[in-house]
C-alpha cells in the first residue's frame, strides 16, 4: 500500500492551490454584472424539475467545507 500523505504537506499544497487560483482571479474580471449572474441563475432554476424546487436543501457538505477552510486563515 502507498504512505499516507502528510497532513501539513497536504495544506501547504492546498493553500498554495487557493494563492494561485486567487492570482488568476485577480487577472479575470467577472464577465458579467451581479444582476445578470443572479438572473442567470434564476433562469437555472426555472429548468429544474418542479419535484426538485420542493426537495429539501442538504447544506451539511457546504458547512463543512466553510469549517475546513476556515483553518486556511
């Protein structure tokens, strides 16, 4: 079986993913104003499936995604 990776090597290495992509944001203005983009996603929403509009929201991977990159900091 392979090693099991370094948990300070794995954050480095995330980290330095979240820099580089912060750099590229940077030199990539949004293409298009909020209202659009907010309108854009209401279009979305308006394909879904009227069963999927009523199902409820499971948010509990997004709270532990904020969890683990609050540590980033």
């Amino acid at each position: 079986m392979g090693r099991t990776p370094d948990l300070a090597a794995l954050v480095r290495q995330r980290a330095e993913a979240l820099a580089r992509f912060a750099e590229w944001e940077a030199s990539h203005p949004p293409m298009m104003s909020p209202e659009a983009a907010v309108a854009s996603i209401g279009a979305l929403y308006e394909l879904l499936p009227a069963s999927s509009r009523h199902r409820q929201i499971d948010t509990a991977g997004v709270r532990r995604m904020h969890d683990a990159l609050r540590h980033l900091r």
